[in-house]
C-alpha cells in the first residue's frame, strides 16, 4: 500500500510541475504563433463539426419539410396488403382524445390522371394533354391546420370548404416549375394555368374542376399530388364506407411523437391500420443517403483532424528540439522526465482546448441559428446545420484525444535523448 501511495504521490508532483512548465513555456511563446496554432485548432473543430452537419443537414432538412408539409408528427396509414384504414371513424375519435393533438386531417388518396383540352379533337398519334399522379381528397380546414398547405400556394388561391367544382394540383405537373425532362415524364403545356377547366378521372369516373392554385414545396407527396374537397372524392371515387387512407396528425411543441403513438397502439388503432412517427415513415432511401452523407462528412472530418494533429506534432517537436540544452538541464537538477512530457501535453490540449470553445461558441450561438433561418436552398431540401450538443461532445473528446498523442510522441522523442548530449547540444 505504500508503494501504491508513492507512485500517486510522484505523480501528483509530476503534474504539479508540468503544469508550471507549460505555464512558463506559454508565457514566454509568440503570441503570434499561439494565435496561429489555436487558429488551426479552431478550424479543425469547425470541419469537424459543420462539414457533417451540413452534408447530413441536406437530408434532415428534406425529413423536416416532409413532416411539416406531408406526414405531420405521427401518421395512420392502410396496411401494406390493405388500401384503407380500417373502420376510420372509430380511429378518428380514438385521435381525437389523443394526449397532446394539436390538429389531424383525414385523407382519401387514390391515383387518377387530370387532363386538359379534354374536348379538343387530336390529331393523329398526337397524345392528350394529361399527366397521372395521386389524387387526396381532403378537408381543406383540417389540412392546413397539419400542414399549412395554404402557405405553399405559388399562384391562384387554396381550396375553401365550398370549392366543390376546384382543384389545387402540385407544382411538378407544370413545365414552367418542372424543368427536368426525361423519357416518360408529362407535364402540362403553356396553356394549362390557374382558371383552366380539367378532366379529373379516378376509378373510371370522371368530373370537370377548375384549376384554382398550384402548391410548390421540396416534398414529393405535395409537388406530385392533386388535391380536392374529400366530400368530391367520395364521390367520385365511389367511397361510401368512409374509410380513409392516411390520418396526419400534429401535436402540441413539447409532446414525444412517441408516446403519442404508444398512446395510439394501447387504444388498439394498430388493428386496423399503421402507425408510425414521421420519422418511421420516411422513405427507407433517404434513411440510408443520410447514413451515408453522415460517414462521408466523418471521414472529410478525419483528413482535418489529421492535417491538425500533425500541426500540433511539429510545432511540439520543434519547440522541444530547439530547447533541447534547457530540456537537458531540467533533467540534470533532477526533474523527473514525466514532468516535462506533461507540460507539453498540457500545452497542447490548452491550444485544442481554447479552439474547441470558440468553435462551440461560434456553432451554437452563431452558425445554427443563422442556417435554421436562413437554409441553404437546395433543389431538393432546404439544408440546415445539424449540430447537437453531444454530437459535438464527442467530436471535442477526439480532438483532445488527438491532441494529447501529437504532444506526447514528439516530447518523448527529445526526452529520451542523453542528458549530457543534451546540455552540450550534441
């Protein structure tokens, strides 16, 4: 027991004196060349963190408008092997008592095809002017009470509860919105816009709508879509059980999606269709691009952390190198050469230290809130800086870590050397 009390005992002394060492090395260092290492450190830190979190902020930030535009917090959808939610109207009152709902809309969905110039006579082998997609029959209230569909109204005007003979179709269907063009792909003509007279057809049976807006987001489900009062669709798809096919639901800001649907299954809504959180219900594709998009930023990361720890490695060697007569000397009166490593080690986590902290400051206080207001406009997402207090954690613990082994070789090269030689310069 002793012996084990000596060793912590030298240690503690070791630590005290290296800590007065890199004290007095700190003191004495450039100022310029400290500014400059932690400068290094501190954009080590930066690529660290915002390269990833923005590469997998591209694919969160389309997750996020889909929940906000489509999905809503926790979605019932039909089974797999079913087309509709059973027995919807008892779901809908389960919904309605839900802990924590804000809001929820009921949708029919069924695919159909719009087509305009319906009366026009073609000409021959000339194709109709038409495109195909889903059709959602909804009530327009609730609806955008779950996601604020209104707010995506590029021309015309959103559906009221009396637009029984109107319809709002999705941006990709207009060529002026659309200007990918590939084999397969129709979209309306030039003549086509708000006030035109178009040909609904679902199940065989056809009706008249006007067009009265066209809806532009970053989300498949709402650009692609065609959307009508449900009491129309009822109608004209022949749906006289009133079973739906999705129920959106949105909650109250602080309520868990998951307990929500905890909630849902207790009540014995998973018998007769699924439920799901928004991010269950994301297409299994974007799950793995983002995935993939979070190791792409890791490793970009590493050639960082690489590139810093050999900054850090040098400048200590360097530094060692050029004092090797002192080194000599602190060995000579007898301190211990742990003590020295120590206070370069110290020296260097102070420089990964301070570059850490500037970076968080310059993360969270800065950098974040600026791309959750302002995100980078992306074709197919709006991305934003994906930045969690953890995540950052840990990306902190690896600099240290770094930091540490590119201070502890190069000390330990030079300490090794003969004292005598040392002192002598030799």
């Amino acid at each position: 027991m002793p012996k084990k009390q000596g060793v912590f005992e030298k240690l503690k002394i070791d630590l005290r004196v290296g800590l007065f060492l890199a004290k007095r090395e700190l003191q004495r260092a450039n100022k310029w060349t400290t500014t400059l290492i932690v400068f290094v450190m501190l954009l080590t830190f930066l690529n660290l963190v915002v390269v990833s979190g923005i590469l997998v902020g591209l694919i969160q930030g389309s997750l996020d408008q889909n929940k906000k535009f489509s999905s809503g917090d926790v979605i019932i959808s039909s089974f797999l092997n079913r087309d509709k939610v059973d027995n919807s109207q008892e779901v809908i009152k389960i919904v309605e008592n839900l802990p924590g709902l804000r809001a929820y809309s009921a949708r029919y969905t069924a695919g159909g095809s719009l087509q305009a110039g319906y009366r026009d006579v073609l000409l021959k082998d000339e194709k109709p002017n038409s495109v195909a997609g889903q059709v959602s029959g909804i009530d327009p209230q609730k609806e955008n009470g779950v996601t604020n569909l209104s707010s995506l109204i590029v021309e015309g005007a959103y559906l009221e509860p009396t637009d029984t003979e109107s319809i709002v179709v999705g941006s990709f269907w207009f060529r002026k919105y659309n200007k990918n063009e590939f084999p397969g792909l129709t979209t309306f003509n030039e003549d086509v816009k708000i006030g035109s007279r178009l040909l609904l057809t679902i199940n065989g049976a056809s009706k008249e709508y006007t067009l009265k807006g066209i809806l532009k987001s970053k989300v498949s489900e709402v650009d692609g879509g065609m959307f009508i009062l449900d009491s129309e669709f009822r109608k004209l798809a022949g749906r006289s059980d009133y079973n739906l096919n999705q129920i959106a639901i949105s909650l109250k800001p602080g309520t868990d999606p998951v307990i929500a649907k905890k909630a849902l299954l207790a009540s014995g809504v998973d018998k007769d269709g699924r439920v799901q959180t928004s991010e269950e219900a994301i297409p299994q594709f974007l799950d793995q691009i983002k995935t993939t998009f979070g190791l792409l930023g890791n490793a970009i990361s590493a050639i960082g952390l690489v590139v810093a720890a050999i900054t850090i490695f040098i400048v200590i060697f360097v530094n060692a190198i050029t004092r090797r007569r002192y080194i000599g000397i602190l060995k000579g009166i007898g301190i211990a050469p742990r003590a020295i490593i120590i206070s370069y080690i110290l020296q260097s986590l102070l420089y990964a230290l301070i570059g850490a902290i500037v970076g968080s400051i310059l993360v969270f206080a800065f950098l974040k809130p600026f791309f959750d207001a302002n995100p980078i406009d992306f074709p197919f997402s709006d991305g934003i800086l994906v930045a969690t207090v953890s995540g950052t954690s840990i990306r902190v613990a690896i600099l240290l870590l770094a930091t540490i082994v590119a201070g502890y070789i190069p000390a330990r090269i030079v300490i090794r050397q003969n004292t005598l030689s040392a002192i002598l310069g030799r």
